[in-house]
C-alpha cells in the first residue's frame, strides 16, 4: 500500500495517493500483536485508539515520513495528529507550501 | 547469607548453538573460527574472527536479520533491538527452559535482570550517519535504545516483564563478570530469589577493526593458530561474536520449584590495577587480588581449585600478567594439581560477554567432568613455568573453578563455581 501510493506521489500530490502512503506506512510501523482489518481504514481514524499506534510507534512512522518526503515535522505538530486524515492534510500542506517555494524561487 | 546455585545456561556461540554442540567441541577440542574480510568483500583487512552459522545482520533493518526462530518473532519486540539482543534471546531462551521458567514466572518482582554489552557501534554509526545527513535534523527515535551501551538490559527488561533489579555494567572485558558478580550478591543478600545474566556483543567490523589501533588483534590468518592463549608466538586476540545466558537462583527458591541445581556460585572478587587505562599491570596485580579476594570470601585454599578458566586473550601482555598473578598464589608449586587453561582458544574473545561465557562454560565443565585443553598452544610462555598448562581435554572433574576476567581501566574480576 506504502509502496504504490508513494508511486503514485512521484506523479503528483494527490490526496487520496497520499493518505495511501500514509496509512501504508502507519499499518508498517504497528505495534506486535495489532490487527486492523482493511475496512475499519479511513481518514477519521484514530490513529492511536483506532489503529493502536503507540508514541514510539508514531514517532518511528513520522521519521520515516520525514526522511521519504524530505520535511520537517515539529513535536508540537506531531502531539496534534490524532487521525489518518489529519496527518495527511498535515503533510499536504508541507508539500504545497515546499512546491509553492521552489515556484517562485524559480 | 542465601546460598547460590546455577539452574539454568544458555549459548549462542562460534563452538556452538546450545550446550550440547560447546560440549562438543571443548571435548574435541573444535574452535569455531573462520578468515573473513569482516567489513565486507574485498573492503578492509583480512583477519581470522569467530563465526556463528544461521545469524545473518547484514542489514541495519531489523526486518531483514536471518536467525532461528526469527519467522517466530514479532517485528515490534526487533524493533528496538541491535543484533547482539539477538543472541542474547536465543541464548536466554535457552537458559530459561533448562531451568524450568517461562515469561510468565519472571514478573514477580523476586526476579532481576543483569546485561552486559558495549552497545553496538554498528547501528550507532547506522543512525548517526542518517543524522548527519539530515543536518542533525532527523533520528530515528529508536537510535538511542538500539545502538547505546545499556541497550540489552532495555530489551530484555521490557520484553521479560522484568520488575526485580535490572542493570547494564560496563567495564569493558569484564563487564558481564561484574554483572554475575552482582547477580550473586542480589540473591546471596536476599534482595532477589532469581536473576538472569544475559551477555552478548555483535562482534562485527565496526564492534571489532577499532582494536586494529591498538595492535590488539591478531595478525595471524591461520584460524587453526591465531587464537593461542600462553603460547609464546601469541600475537593479539581473536574476536567473536556471539551471546550466553545465565539463570542464578537462591538454592531454597530452585527447591521449592523443583529444579535441579546445575553447579553453586560460592563466591567473587573484584579489584583494579589503577595504573593504565588499557594496559594489564605487568605482573597482574590487579587479577592477582580479584582472585585472593574471591578465594578469601569462600573461604578456600588455592589449591583446592581444580581448573583457572583464564581470562588470558592470547594478547602479549595480558597472558605473560595472568599466568605470573596465577604463579604468585602458589599454583607453580609441585604440588599444586590445579589446571590452567583458557577457553579463548576455541572461543576467542567474546570482548563483554567472555566473562559469562566462561562462567557458563565452566558450569557445562562441572556437568560433563572435564577440564578442556588449551587449543593451539605449541610452546608455552616461559611466565607460565611450573604451571599445568593441558593441550588436550582432560578427563577429570575440577570440582571448583576460579573464573577470571580482565576488561580496560585494569578491572579484575574472579568467580569461584563448584559442584552442588
């Protein structure tokens, strides 16, 4: 799921590619023993009492993030993500305003 | 004071997976050593080093080791761990079922923890190297609990449910001769009923090439000769990776379970050379005095014990040090009967888990009756005049062991380990 959604983003920044990548690389970083069925996947769930990530487990998934996009998440940006949905439009919004700033730096 | 038995002991090993393959090849004498280019093809030195089978870290993704079991284990207990946890479990694991206990039983507050291990320098490199490039931006919140020193007693605390004393010692080559030391005291004080010893290094390119600097390795490329411990064409130390494990109980605690008591831990001593930060004290005083102090806490004469399980390293200076501390306590005289051998020349040197390693070899030697030889020792030392110095397995119970140990800072350490 990680892997075709950040194939997808090689493309363009589409929402739904991103939230892919994302939750590919959230389910990646669970902790031992958590079952998610495919269904229960959605943008308004809970990333720590619906898809049972614990703060390492978090913290590991938004390094990563970090290294894969090439951006910077603050800890008062991390403490504020609660959702899938939430954490992609945290990273779209870093996307944009990066492409937004290699255009007028061109 | 409560009185200490061993129930439990555990080996992942270059002479073996397990106790019955290391009883093995003490017997047979089989060392477990191969020439690689550690650092990778055609990169670095050749060196001869000890060789573990069925252990594959090649990558710093947990995800990717190859080890027995490994298709059994949760990628979220890996995580956290560096390759020489690894061997640590395994051989844990192994200690654990000898000695009758599961997870379960280890929770129970009576039960600590003590670890020895350098960190892994391997995975420390790993993460700082991603650290830099990210302008010291970036790391992985795993960086610290996989790579630092201490990182085995964090594993292996949290993955036991251990809530008794859990601790990491560092001093160097005798790091897991404090930890066993220690472990004796908490149950011989009666602060814990049990303790586990866990011990192991990674004993890879970047745990082993720094002793390159200190001309400490051997440059011999003959794997039957370079680890030969009191020869006098001894030339540096062999190293091997690897993990040993040890389950210490008071002897009223395996009572009241059931289990059967393997060999009893009467005793350590400790004490430093306090003059060089690396360099042995030419005539081993330090050692000398670990094991005067161990001996006087039993209260046993010298030449009651029936084998030194030397630390000796096949080093230069540490084998010429030990072997004139062991002569100063009277173990030259003609009526001494006491052997004299290191294990080192099978195993090679297992850095901070040579001490438990030892210890636990000597309680398979208590087991099985014997007392190995020195392996590849041709020619001894003239320091080791007068001493017995067996070239082959001998056949013959010690009955009592001294266990010695040496790490940097001269940091001394003996055990004393006999029958039950």
């Amino acid at each position: 799921m990680a892997v075709n959604g950040a194939s997808a983003l090689r493309n363009s920044i589409e929402p739904e590619d991103l939230e892919r990548c994302l939750t590919g690389i959230f389910l990646f970083y669970l902790p031992p023993g958590t079952e998610v069925e495919e269904a229960q996947l959605s943008g308004d769930l809970s990333l720590r009492d619906g898809l049972g990530l614990d703060s390492l487990s978090l913290a590991e998934a938004m390094f990563k993030v970090e290294e894969l996009f090439e951006t910077r998440v603050e800890n008062s940006e991390l403490t504020g993500i609660e959702t899938i949905g939430g954490a992609c439009q945290l990273l779209m919004g870093k996307l944009e305003s990066a492409a937004a700033g290699c255009e007028s730096d061109a | 004071m409560h009185k200490v038995v061993i129930t439990g002991i555990g080996f992942v090993s270059c002479i073996g997976i397990g106790k019955e393959e290391v009883a093995s090849s003490l017997r047979n004498l089989r060392h477990g050593f191969k020439r690689i280019q550690l650092a990778g093809d055609e990169v670095g030195p050749e060196l001869v080093c000890g060789s573990i089978d069925g252990f594959e870290f090649n990558s710093c993704e947990a995800r990717d080791w190859i080890f027995p079991g490994s298709a059994e284990i949760d990628h979220g207990i890996l995580r956290s761990m560096p390759p020489h946890g690894i061997y640590a479990l395994v051989a844990l694991e192994e200690a654990l079922q000898q000695a009758g206990l599961d997870r379960s039983s280890l929770g129970d507050g009576r039960t600590g923890l003590f670890c020895a291990s350098a960190g892994s320098a391997r995975l420390l490199h790993h993460h700082l190297s991603r650290i830099s490039a990210s302008n010291w931006m970036r790391a992985s919140p795993m960086c610290v609990v996989r790579s630092i020193a201490g990182t085995l007693n964090f594993n292996l605390a949290a993955h036991y449910g251990i809530t008794g004393a859990s601790c990491g010692f560092v001093s160097a080559c005798a790091s897991s001769s404090h930890a066993l030391g220690y472990a004796f005291d908490e149950i011989a004080l009666g602060r814990q009923q049990r303790m586990l010893v866990a011990a192991a290094e990674d004993g890879d390119a970047e745990c082993l090439l720094p002793f390159l600097g200190m001309r400490a390795l051997s440059s011999n490329l003959d794997p039957d000769s370079a680890s030969r411990p009191f020869d006098q064409d001894r030339d540096g130390f062999v190293g091997s990776p690897g993990g040993t494990a040890i389950v210490l109980e008071s002897a009223d605690s395996a009572s009241k379970r059931g289990a059967v008591p393997l060999a009893r831990m009467l005793g350590w001593g400790q004490a430093t050379d306090g003059q060089n930060v690396a360099a042995p004290h030419p005539e081993g005083a330090g050692i000398r005095a670990a094991m005067e102090r161990c001996l006087a806490s039993c209260g046993i004469d010298a030449l009651d014990v029936g084998w030194i399980n030397a630390h000796a390293t096949s080093t230069p200076a540490g084998d010429r040090a030990e072997a004139l501390a062991i002569r100063a306590l009277g173990y030259a005289r003609p009526e001494a009967e006491t052997l004299i051998s290191s294990t080192k020349g099978l195993t090679g040197h297992g850095l901070s888990f040579a001490g438990a390693l030892e210890a636990a070899v000597s309680v398979l030697c208590l087991q099985q009756g014997i007392v190995p030889g020195n392996a590849a020792l041709d020619q001894p030392d003239p320091a080791c005049e007068g001493l017995r110095l067996p070239t082959s397995t001998v056949d013959r119970n010690p009955q009592l062991i001294l266990n010695n140990s040496s790490g940097f800072g001269g940091s001394n350490v003996t055990h004393l380990l006999g029958l039950c």
